[in-house]
C-alpha cells in the first residue's frame, strides 16, 4: 500500500456508511415517487409549493405537524424502494472494505452503523442481500429523523447510540449533501471514491 490517503481508522469506534450509491445502488423509479408525493401533497393542503426534494415536501409535513401523512408517505417511499430491490447492484469494493475492514487498519472492535435517506426495510433488505447484514450494529433511515440530510441529525443520533465523540467516528457518503450533513456535526466526512480507490489499490498490490 503506497496511495496516500487523507484519513486514518485507527483511532475510529464507528464507521458510518450512507446506502444507496455507497453501499449498493438501488434502481427505485425516484421521479414517479418523487411524483406521487407531490401530488398526495397539493391533493390533501391544496397548496402548491414548489417543493425541490423528497425532503423538502416531508419537511412541509413535519411543519404541518401531520405525523399521520408523514407515515404515509414513509410507507410510499418503502414501497418504491422495495418493488426493485433485487435488481440493486452492490458496490463490491465497499463490500470487500466491510468483509475485510482489519485489513485497512480498522480496529476490530470498531462498528459500522448506517446513515441513510431509504427506508429501514430498504437499508436493512439491501445488507441483507449483499450478504453484509450482521457487519452493521446501527441503522438511521428515513422514517427515523424529521430534519434529512444535509442535516445532520442522522448522525448525531449515531453518536448518541454507541457514546462516542464525533472524533472517534468517519462517515463516508456519495453526495455534496452527506459531506455537509457530516460537517455539521462535526464528523470527518468522505467521498465513498476514496475508499473504493482504496480498495482497488489494496487489491492490486
Ligand atoms: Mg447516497
């Protein structure tokens, strides 16, 4: 191992990991669901926000204060992200860092926990599939924030699980968004790239 990488795991209790695009990619219809949402909201207010997300419109719920609406929505998002689920391709670079994470200096103590946008059937039958389930001790999906990434709530719901400073805990993630969520709470926050590339260096040499 010669490639120069910008972290360390020696000194990390936690690694955190987003799902989709870092884990595995999921092929769920995103713009009919996305659709589907939109319109369950304009139908039920009457009122047509201009809504950029997923999130943003579950956050017009949340300031609605409608819980019950927000669990149906939870239960639409699950459904589009199940209909497809065996078609999801896992990345097999990072299945390999978490078969093999005492490889790359990971203290074999450390616990990975997963911090996602997809519902926890989604992150837990994705880890499942990818036969990588029993490697993971903490899950935060969709259903169980009310502010969403770029918020970092997710994670500061980890760190609360497993007593840990935000030191002691690395999360990597496919988008802008994760990163930003990551330096909210003060979590050292990378790319999944740099990992894979990792990975492959590993491999090669
Ligand atoms: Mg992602």
């Amino acid at each position: 191992m010669t490639k120069k990488i910008p972290y360390s795991f020696t000194e990390k209790k936690v690694i955190v990991f987003d799902l989709d695009g870092t884990i595995v990619r999921l092929v769920a219809d995103w713009h009919s669901l996305f659709k589907a949402l939109n319109s369950r909201f304009i139908e039920k207010y009457q009122k047509a926000i201009n809504h950029e997300s997923m999130s943003a419109i579950l956050s017009s719920v949340v300031k609605l204060g409608d819980e019950e609406e927000l669990q149906l929505n939870f239960n639409l998002i699950q459904q589009y992200e199940l209909e497809n689920i065996t078609s999801n391709q896992p990345i097999k670079e990072v299945i390999y860092f978490i078969n093999n994470k005492e490889l790359f200096g990971v203290s074999p103590n450390a616990k990975l926990a997963v911090f996602s946008l997809n519902t926890r059937s989604t992150i837990l039958k994705s880890l499942e599939m990818a036969g990588i389930l029993d490697k993971f001790e903490f899950f935060v999906g969709r259903e169980d924030v009310r502010k969403w990434k770029p918020e970092p709530d997710g994670l500061l719901k980890i760190l609360d699980y497993f007593k840990v400073d935000a030191k002691e805990m690395i999360y990597f993630g496919d988008l802008e968004k994760d990163l930003l969520a990551g330096a909210k709470a003060g979590v050292e926050s990378y790319y999944i790239d740099t990992l894979i590339n990792l990975v492959r260096n590993i491999k090669k040499s």
